[in-house]
C-alpha cells in the first residue's frame, strides 16, 4: 500500500533538521496547521498528513472497524512514521490526536521521542473526582444530533469549538472543514472521540511533553490540562492566552512561540 498517498502525507522544510510530526482533530484535516507551518518549517522539517477519512486521504481505504477505536488513527501514525523512517520524531497532536500520539509512541517509541499535546483531552465525559467538561447525556445528545443532521450540527457546533465569536471567519473555516467530512466516517470518529476514556494511557508516558492548553475552551476546559499535566511527570504545562478548542488558527503566533520555545529545551 502507497502510504504517502493513502494519507495524503506532504513534507516541507528543512531536509537536514528534527522532524516534526502534524496531526489534526476530529473533523480537520492539515490545512488546519497552516499558520504555524511556515515559521516551524524555517528550523524543523515537517510532516503533515491526513487520517484516513480526512482531507485528501485515499477515502477507500477507510473501515469502520479499524477507525472505531483511537488505535487506529495511530496505526496510521506508526505507518507514517515507518514509511518515512522518521526517529525520534517530535509528535504535534491537536485535541482528541494529542491522545493519539500517546499510543502512537507507545507502539513505535523509536519512531516518536516527544510529545506537542494541544487542548488535549483523555475524557470528554465527567467522571468521579475528574472534569472533562461533558456530562454522559451531553455527549449523548451531541452525538443524537450528529447523526441525525451531520450538516445542521456542525454548523452549530463548529462556531463553539472554535470560540472567538468577535472573529466569525475563523467558526466558518471549521465549519466548511467538518462540513466536507463524510456523515458516515465523521460519525464514528465522533464516537470514538468523545466516548474513549485514555486517562489510564497518560501513565505510560516518559517522553518529553507540552500540554497547550487554552484561557477560555468549550471543549477542553482547564481542569483537563492540569489533570494532563499532572499524569505526565515528564510533562510541562503552558496555558495560551487564547480563547477557543484550536489556537493554531485563533492564536497561531502564541502557538508557534510555545511550541519553538519546547523544541529548544530538548536540544
């Protein structure tokens, strides 16, 4: 299988520098990185890449059986990372794909020797003595509505993922991404988003780790970062001062700084 093809990998920046590795979120694709690409790829090589279902993936080659659990997407990491030879590459991972290089590492950890975690989230759903900012019926009704109108419900629900009312723009742009997704495959990687619970897999990890949370997020509030923060001992926490589920398009200069300033204290 032509995997560069199947996930629509592209690669630009330095040939001779650290490899930076770019996942996007639920509904996203990698047009979602492209305004912290350029100042990352003037120091890193980076590469981007789209899940299976996603952006310019090869759709034929999606399966609900493998995509119904967040090992999948990060067989789709290892595969990359494999078909690339990549070592110790440096994992960027946005929202529920933060949680993806977690297994990803843990599969292949000499492929991945750190982690980038933004707005990350093991569990979207409370539980006793922990936040995740859902309750069960919440996600249930969330996932009602998906399903019933996949169109109606991302407009609805992109603006507040997104936050930054004042800046309607940027709730558009993650509407017309979730709005090209497939209603079939958006559906079940739904699902597996906001259903899985991988707090117990924030315990295996060693590698260095930034947690990129937000001032103000809907999706992820800061409970959830702290709580991160906390499970990874080798883990530092930054908090952006951003509003919103996706500072990379709301606050992508802060991002940037954040992540750079990261990839410095590894050297």
């Amino acid at each position: 299988m032509d995997i560069r093809r199947r996930n629509n990998v592209n690669i630009i920046g330095r040939d001779d520098a650290p490899v930076l590795v770019l996942a996007h979120g639920f509904g996203c694709d990698q047009n979602m990185w492209r305004l912290v690409v350029p100042p990352l790829a003037e120091r890193y090589r980076v590469v981007l890449f789209d899940y299976v279902g996603s952006g310019g993936s090869d759709l034929s080659a999606w399966s609900e059986e493998r995509y119904s659990s967040l090992h999948g997407y990060a067989a789709d990491v290892v595969d990359v990372c494999e078909e690339l030879d990549l070592r110790q590459a440096v994992f960027v991972g946005h929202s529920v794909s933060a949680m993806v290089g977690v297994l990803a590492a843990r599969a292949a950890p000499e492929r991945i020797g750190a982690l980038v975690m933004v707005t990350p989230s093991p569990r979207y759903i409370d539980d006793e003595g922990y936040r995740g900012g859902f309750s069960t019926e919440d996600i249930d009704e969330l996932l009602d509505s998906l399903e019933a109108n996949y169109l109606g419900w991302s407009s609805a629900m992109a603006p507040v993922i997104m936050g930054n009312p004042e800046r309607p723009e940027l709730g558009q742009e993650l509407t017309n991404s979730f709005c090209a997704t497939d209603p079939d495959i958006a559906r079940v990687f739904a699902r597996t988003t906001f259903l899985t619970d991988s707090r117990e897999d924030l315990k295996g990890v060693s590698v260095p780790t930034l947690v990129l949370e937000c001032e103000q997020d809907a999706i992820a509030p800061r409970e959830v970062g702290a709580y991160v923060h906390t499970a990874i001992a080798s883990s530092r926490l930054v908090t952006l001062d951003a509003t919103g589920h996706c500072p990379q398009l709301s606050a992508p200069e802060a991002t940037t700084e954040a992540i750079l300033g990261f990839l410095e204290s590894l050297k």
